[in-house]
C-alpha cells in the first residue's frame, strides 16, 4: 500500500498516513511517538555507580488505513538505519530466518 497508494485488499485510493503516537505514563497531557523498542541503557554507558531509569528508544511507527475499506499496515520508519540498531541490541530483539526451528511448518 505504501508503495502505490493502493489498497491492496479494495483497490481504493484514499489513503490516510498517520504518525503513531502514545500518552506518557507519568503524564496524560504528554504525548510521544509510539517507538518500535524501548531498551534500557547500561549504566557503565552513563557513568554511574547504581542502577538508573534512563532508556533509549528506537524507531518509530506510521500507520496506513484504507479510507475505503479500513485496511491498516503498519511500517517502521527508516527501518534501515532501525536495523543497524536492532542488531546491537540483546533486549528483545531476535531475527527470524528462514528455516528456523518453528511449531507451525
């Protein structure tokens, strides 16, 4: 859909972008993007001696909805500087590849 601006299950046209958002935990009049993965940041990395609750987000999500049918995909933006990122990170992230052991196949 994001390649053509056609919706692949209707064939409409219209089609409309939106740039994913949340509330905060701490606050509901603060709203921020809606990451792909949060992961906490080392504390060897701040230079400090006990634990912290400092994190470092990593991408970022829009949407796309059919205005005809309701069709919805989801993409990561920029998802190749993501990747290069997803790959340093051991929190949560794994890659799935063809062949893998898996219940279903």
């Amino acid at each position: 859909m994001r390649n053509d601006c056609v919706c692949p299950k209707c064939d409409g046209r219209k089609i409309y972008v939106c740039e994913n958002t949340q509330p905060d935990n701490d606050s509901s009049n603060v709203i921020h993007p809606l990451f792909v993965i949060t992961v906490p940041i080392a504390k060897d990395d701040l230079g400090v001696e006990e634990g912290s609750r400092y994190r470092s987000h990593i991408g970022r999500y829009e949407t796309w909805i059919c205005a005809g049918c309701g069709y919805t995909e989801w993409y990561a933006k920029d998802y190749k500087a993501l990747l290069e990122k997803l790959a340093q990170t051991n929190d949560g992230v794994r890659v799935a590849t063809p062949g893998a052991a898996s219940p279903y196949r």
